[in-house]
C-alpha cells in the first residue's frame, strides 16, 4: 500500500468526559472536547523523541512516524514573558486521523496551553479536502452551533473565517487554498521499499480550532506561528 507523507519545506533543515488516550492511539473529538483534559495525557512521556529534544513521537503501522515539536510561546512586548507551550505536528500521513468531527477526519493536529498545561486551543487541519467536504463541513457545523459571524482576515487576502461562540468554548473555521510550493511529498512503497518525491496536488486545506473561553485572552494575537496564524483576524 502506498503511503504518502507530507512535511513542511522550512521543517526539514474524546469523549465529553475528557480524552482518555495519547493522540495517535484515540482520534481527539472535537465535538465534545473536554477542556479538563490535561496535556499529560494526551502527549505522555512514553511518546518522547528519543532522537529530538523537546520532541514527542507517534509509531504505528497506520501512522508511520509522525513527530510533534514542543515550543514556548513568549510574549515579546512584555520582556519575553514565556506565555505557555505549543505542540505543533511537523509532518503528517494522509492515512491517519489524529481528529474528528463526527465524520470528518483530521490528519493534523497543533495544540497550545498554559505554562502549567492547561489546554487553551486545539487547532486541527484536514488536508487535501474537496470544495463539496469544505462546504458539507461547513454546513455542518452550522447545524451544530447556529448561524456563524463572519471575519475578515486582514493579514491574508480573501481569508475569511466563520466563528461561533458558546459559553464554554469558540470556534473558528477557516478554508485556505494550498499550492504546495512550500511543501515537499514524499510516496512510500514499503512493499518495493521504494522511496519518491510525490507529485504536487493543489488542493483546499480546512483549519478547525476549538478555543477555551476561559483562556481567550491568552490565544487570540497571542498564537502566530504555524497553522494558527489562520486562527487570527488581525
């Protein structure tokens, strides 16, 4: 079976009572996400590069090797105030489902918390989705959660997010079109124990982030690196 791994170019140099499983072993839902759910548990020690520092490893044989890199987010203005952490994956398989929603499925996932790691976003992609699964996703969660308001991305031309607010969390739905200039593809036939660069695919790439209301004031202008910068109007 061929697979397929994608990895950033500038890379290269749940249940509603609370996930009870490491990313990777359980898809997170991110319908009923629990924001009790501790960042332990999703991320063990058992899962901690044994090559990588600050690193944490995902092994199996749908999964292949997906790697997670674990960062501290600063706030500059403020004397380099260390903020909390990220947990940004740093490749992904187009066989994994790291996420749902129902039955959607997500080949990534980035998570951030607080310096005592309680979770204040997930953010998960789904990637290589068809304008009918975008707007079938869309309409969904309208269903789900009502009308949703309208923003404008300033920073990005034509970037338009829908958000919704309830009380215990708020969530942004943003679509971007991915040429794949910035991205390398690689096809894997363990059977041939070949190795090839994979053809680049244009493609539609939904982001889906589930935000803490509690902790809004640390997420919002306060995330800008990897895939959420697609969670900020400004």
């Amino acid at each position: 079976m061929k697979r397929i791994l994608l990895f950033a170019a500038f890379l290269l140099m749940m249940s509603c009572h609370g996930q009870n499983k490491p990313i990777g072993e359980l898809p997170l839902d991110l319908e009923n996400f629990d924001f009790a759910t501790r960042i332990s548990m999703l991320f063990p020690e058992k899962n901690k590069s044994k090559t990588y520092e600050n690193a944490y490893e995902l092994k199996g044989d749908e999964l292949g090797s997906i790697m997670f890199q674990k960062d501290t987010t600063y706030v500059f203005s403020e004397g380099r105030r260390p903020l909390g952490y990220e947990y940004r994956q740093i490749n992904w398989s187009s066989d994994a489902s790291l996420a749902v929603f129902r039955q959607y499925s997500f080949q990534k996932v980035n998570i951030a918390t607080t310096t005592d790691g309680a979770i204040k976003v997930i953010n998960a992609v789904a990637h290589e989705i068809t304008s009918e699964e975008n707007n079938k996703l869309l309409k969904l969660l309208s269903l789900k959660y009502g009308t949703p308001k309208k923003l404008k991305g300033s920073w990005k031309e034509n970037l338009e997010i829908f958000e919704w607010i309830k009380k215990d969390r708020i969530i942004r739905f943003v679509t971007v079109y991915d040429n794949e200039k910035g991205t390398l593809k690689i096809e894997i036939e363990p059977a041939k124990r070949s190795i090839a660069e994979g053809k680049k695919n244009p493609h539609l790439e939904s982001y889906l982030f589930i935000i803490n209301s509690a902790l809004k004031n640390e997420v919002f202008g306060k995330l800008n690196t990897g895939d959420f910068v697609y969670l900020n109007n400004e």
